[in-house]
C-alpha cells in the first residue's frame, strides 16, 4: 500500500511538472456562460482565434471558467489570470458578462490585450470591444423567412431580456418579419418569448413550450441562445415539418430542420481584429474603442453557401443584402426597452406594425 | 380539444421519470435503507447511458440502424450502472452501518462531480449531447382522443416504464420474496427470526431501486431533455422522492402522484399557450413554484397517517430485539 502510495505521488509530482512547462500561449480566449462547444457564440470565436494562429504560427489556448454555465466574476478573473499566466498576450472574450472580470484584470494586466466582444468602451486602452448589428441579420432571417411562405413563426432569445444583442436580434427580427408581410400584403403572426434560456442552456422546459407552439401551427421557429437549439430542435424533430432558424454561427449542420441562420461574423472579426493588434495598429484603431460591426463589413447576414430556402432565392437575398450595405433598408437599432422580458415594451411594438400579430408569452 | 391531448401528452413524458424512479425509491425504503440518492443515481445512470449512446451512434454498427433497439439498450445501460452506483450506498449503509442520509447526500455529490469531470475532460463542455436526439417509437396522428394520449408520439420508455412499474409493484406485494422484501423494512430482526436473510433483503432493494433510478435518469433526458445530459436532472429525484412519500410509499399513489406533478410541471411552459392560463396573467414563476408548494403542503396534511416502513433508516442490527 505504501508503495503504491509512493507511486501515486511520484506521478502526480510528475504531472504537475509537466503540466508547469514551459509551454505559453500567446492567445488565449476566456469562454462565457455558454461554453465552448455550444455550437455557436463562444464557439465561433474561438474557431476565429485558431485560424489566426494557425495561419500565422502563433499559439492559441482557450480557458473555461470554472462552474461552467453559474460561472461568476471571480470565476472569469481566474481563467484570465491563469491565461495571463501561462505566456497570453491577448486575451479574447466573448459575451457581455465579462466587462467586469475584464475591468480587474485588464488594470492589472496594461501590458495585455483584451478584445471584448458583444462589448462596449471600460475606458481602458488596452481593451476593445466589438460589438454587432444583431438587427440586421435578424431582420434578414424574418425577412427570408416570410418571403419563403411561412406565416406563422416563432423566436425564442435568450438572456432573459437583458442581453442587448438577443435582443437586437429579435428587434431586428420582427421587423423583417412586418416588412415582408407588408410586401407581400399577408398576415403573419409571430410567438415571441423570453421565457427560458437565460443562460443559452437547453432545459426541458424550452422544450414543452416550442412543442406546444409547433403543436398550435407554429412553422418555424427562431432560436436565439447557443445550446437552446437543442431544445428547439428536439422540439422540430417531434412534428413533421418544424423548422428553425438558427444564430450567430451557420448552425445548418446541426439539423436537418434549420432553413437558415442569423449569423454574426465572429471568426472574421476576431481574426480582422487580431491581424490589426499584430500589424501594430492598436493605439490608432483598436485602444479603448469600440467596432460596431455590421451589414458593410460583412459581420452580420445569412450563410448563403448552405442555402435551403427555395422560393426565397440567394440571388434575391443577395440584392436585399446590398440595399441593406448601401442603407436602403430601415432598420431600427433604437431598442424600446433595456429589458425586453415584457409585455407591455411588445404591445408598444405590435401597435406600430401592421400586417403582423405579435403574441407574447 | 388539442390543447388538452397536448397537455396530457407532456404530462406523460414528465410523469414516466418520476413514475419510475419513486417506484425505485418505494423499493429501497421497503426494504428498510433511505435512498436519498436517487438523484445521484439517476445523473450517474443517464450519464452512463448517454455516453454509450453516443458512442453507438458514432460508430457504424448495428444499433445505429435500429435506434428503437439503441434506446432500449441505452435504458438497460443506464439502469444497470445506476444499480452499481447504488452499490455505494448500501456498501456504506447495509455493510459497514453509515448513516443512511448522509452516505445518500455522499452519492448525490459524488454523481455530478464524476459527470463534469469527465465531461470537461473529454467534451469540453459541462453537459454531454448525443449526436442524434432520441426518436419517438411511434407516431400516429389518427388516433381517437383517449389513444393518442398513449400511442401518438410516444417515446419507448413511456411503455417500458410503465410495464416495469406494473411488474415489480406486483412482485413487491404478491411475491414471496416481495413480502420478504417488505419485512424487513419494518421489522428486520422478526424477519430474521423466520430465516430472512436481512442484509441480502436490503441489497436487493436499493440495487432495484438503484436500476430504476438509472431507467428514469435516461428516460428523462431521453424524453424531456433533448438527449442532453447534464450535471442534474434538474431535482426530478428529489421531486420523486417526494411524490414516493405522497404517495404514502405504495404504488398507486405514487402512480397518482407521478401523474400529479407531471402536469404541474408542464403547465409553466405551456400556459403562454392556453387561454385559460394566460388570461390568469399569473408570471411564470408561479407556475414553477407550485409543484414544490403542493409538496410542502401535502407532507404537512399527511403526515399523521404515514405509511412509512417502520425500520426503515435504522440499520440492522441482529442482537436488538
């Protein structure tokens, strides 16, 4: 027994050594609430980050806080202490939740670059933000969306109504939705709740509550929040011909049923973002700013390389796109309401829109 | 008309796991050992399941053709390792004499520890997804109302669980060993005094309901969660434990109760969608509080005419008398 004992602490020690090597990282991304493999936000980008890396031989690492999808501020600050740590000369964030954990560290930290996406300005140089037009491609997945032929549609968003760019999604979304009822002289109805997914987490009651909407003639479905699409998808999979829209990334690949998604273009903006740290432009573009990224840059849209929409074409997509770059198309970004999670900020929406019926939940 | 069947149809999926694993708790407190650990053995057993399931689905054989077959052995899986998780529990509390609350509350942490360790490890995410949601058995929108509720999208542990539960409550009360089995909960040195093997009664019973609690932990997250397992199960085994004491420890409350609480939890979810609920105007917090409140005020009803095992919690001892 004492031998083995022995043994066991020779390995250890040994592990430990190994695992304090001198191996460093010089790009570390610090996921959020929704975890890497979420299939979408903080995957995306961290896909951004390797690419980079890969293309331009540097080393990237991602780190998750602890306590996975309850993770705190302290939480983050460790993951980015630790990413400081082992060698990081800057550190990527994705989600909102982390301007606090940023603000600590960052001070500490002046030498390191932070880029804070769906972010805005801490008043710190060495942090930039990036934030998206998440009302452009949601106005676009509405839009499509009508114009496909459905008229009953759904969007579940997460962040329980506080999260600025689920909620610019959905802004953006129902108006696509009218403008495309308008155009076609249609009435359209959409489900609109913020019910469940206030950590983009998938939860048996999401489920119940998209299958009672497909149940009750609900065609597609928007599902705004990382993980929530495997409740939205398992709720598609119980009906016939559910469909789903997906979000941020091109989420085509993980059902048959997404006719389309609301993409954001993390991958492309992280590595723009890092190609302009690492050609020395910091102080001049990035230092304390923040990039809005949308339509004209190519950040926001739909992925037409996955194309499944069949009367609405990519060729009509496309000419809607560029009146959307050259600013034909009036969108409003002006959310009505910091938090969305409430009835009366929709009603006030549903009376200024015509042809459509918003239902809230 | 459709509203109802829709309602009674979640009913159903939420129902089945709590049906399942309360039975398991019935099992282990009839023979006289608490099982508080039936969370934990359902997190361990859907864990296990899942993790199988993703692996047939990822390999090319067999089972990936027949995914009804798949979800059967999935559900023998996970029940098969809930019963070795089990173990633990009346290692500690049968064998060695541990306090049977405490070595349960032990399992519960245990369970989503290994979960997320492993997850992390191997995933990189705190919650295992199978690459292919679980489908339903059968599909049939024809039916007349009261068939539907059953025979339209119906999963397969709907009909698997419901046949055990009608099994092994027969056995518990009609079977010598049942009785054996039930004696012990409540007067274990009269059992042994008649040559009942007391501790073999008492593994017995928790290792069957150890089973049942793994059967319930994949079915759940087979049914309800879109095949995604997580580091709980979001306290449907505490749910079960307390629907086992509402349903005074015999099976047809618990059947009634399981019924219950099946409803009460899918009406948040859905009372967006009912008039009748919507007009309440009620938030959606209350709806999620109810189950637990009806819990509450139910032990507290009840309580005078428990039927609870007399021995159960105390672990036996052969000199008392």
């Amino acid at each position: 027994m004492k031998k083995f004992l022995s043994l066991l602490v020779v390995f250890c020690a040994a592990f430990l050594l190994v695992a304090c090597g001198n191996k460093t990282y010089e790009i570390a991304v610090v996921t959020d609430v929704g975890q890497l493999n979420d299939g979408g936000f903080n995957q995306g980008t961290y896909e951004g980050a390797v690419a980079y890396a890969k293309a331009n031989n540097k080393t990237c690492k991602y780190y998750q806080p602890a306590n996975g999808a309850d993770a705190t501020d302290n939480d983050r600050i460790n993951a980015m202490r630790q990413a400081i740590e082992n060698g990081a000369k800057v550190i990527v964030t994705p989600g909102f939740m982390q301007a606090t954990a940023l603000q600590t560290v960052a001070a500490e930290n002046p030498d390191v670059k932070f880029i804070f996406i769906d972010g805005w300005q801490l008043g710190l140089a060495n942090i930039t933000a990036v934030s998206y037009k998440e009302e452009e491609s949601g106005y676009l997945a509405g839009y499509a969306a009508v114009m496909e032929g459905y008229t009953k549609l759904g969007g579940t968003f997460g962040g329980g109504g506080s999260n600025a760019a689920c909620n610019r999604f959905a802004y953006g979304y129902v108006q696509g939705i009218q403008a495309a009822a308008a155009k076609l002289g249609k009435n359209v109805e959409v489900r609109i709740s913020f019910n469940y997914g206030d950590a983009f987490s998938a939860s048996t009651e999401l489920q119940t509550q998209i299958s009672g909407w497909y149940n009750k003639g609900t065609e597609v479905v928007f599902s705004c929040g990382g993980s929530m699409l495997q409740s939205v998808k398992a709720a598609a999979e119980e009906t016939e011909n559910g469909k789903i829209i997906g979000v941020d990334v091109d989420q085509s690949g993980e059902s048959e049923r997404v006719i389309t998604s609301a993409v954001k273009g993390l991958a492309a903006s992280v590595q723009k973002i890092l190609g302009e740290l690492y050609e020395g432009k910091w102080d001049e573009l990035l230092a304390d700013k923040c990039s809005n990224l949308g339509a004209a840059d190519d950040a926001t849209g739909l992925p037409t390389a996955t194309w499944r929409l069949k009367n609405f074409t990519v060729e009509q997509y496309n000419a809607l796109f560029a009146d959307l770059k050259a600013g034909k198309l009036s969108i409003s970004n002006e959310l009505p309401a910091d938090n969305m999670k409430d009835v009366l900020v929709w009603t006030a929406i549903s009376l200024l829109t015509t042809n459509t019926t918003i239902l809230f939940e | 008309m459709d509203n109802l069947l829709l309602i009674l149809q979640k009913t159903l999926i939420y129902a089945i796991p709590l049906l399942i694993v309360a039975l398991g708790g019935c099992f282990a407190e009839r023979s006289g050992i608490i099982n508080l650990a039936l969370e934990g053995e359902m997190i361990f057993g859907a864990f296990i399941g899942a993790l199988c399931v993703r692996m047939f689905q990822g390999a090319d054989g067999y089972l990936l053709a027949h995914p009804q077959l798949m979800f059967l052995v999935a559900l023998l899986i996970s029940g098969i390792s809930g019963a070795i998780f089990s173990l633990l529990l009346s290692f500690a509390s049968v064998k060695l004499k541990a306090d049977q609350t405490i070595a349960g509350t032990a399992l519960n942490l245990l369970a989503p520890a290994i979960f997320v360790t492993i997850c992390l490890a191997f995933f990189n995410q705190e919650k295992l997804v199978m690459l292919d949601i679980p489908k339903y058995a059968i599909k049939n929108s024809e039916l007349p109302f009261i068939l539907a509720i059953f025979f339209d999208k119906a999963y397969l542990s709907t009909f698997v669980c419901i046949a055990l539960f009608v099994v092994l409550s027969i056995w518990l009360y009609k079977s010598k060993v049942g009785m054996h089995l039930r004696a012990c909960g409540e007067h274990p040195q009269a059992a042994n005094s008649v040559g009942i093997n007391v501790f073999k009664m008492r593994y017995l019973g928790t290792t069957i309901s150890g089973f049942l609690a793994g059967v319930g932990g994949y079915a759940f997250i087979a049914a309800s969660a879109a095949g995604t397992a997580e580091s709980s199960v979001g306290g449907m085994g505490f749910l079960a434990l307390a629907i086992m004491i509402f349903g005074n420890w015999n099976p047809v409350g618990i059947a009634l109760g399981a019924l219950l609480f099946g409803f009460l939890k899918c009406v948040g979810p859905l009372s967006g969608q009912i008039d009748f609920f919507k007009n309440l105007g009620l938030p959606i917090y209350f709806y999620n509080i109810i189950p637990y409140l009806i819990v509450i005020i139910v032990l507290i009803i009840s309580r005078k005419k428990s039927g609870c095992p007399k021995a159960e919690g105390q672990p036996y001892d052969k000199g008392q008398r």
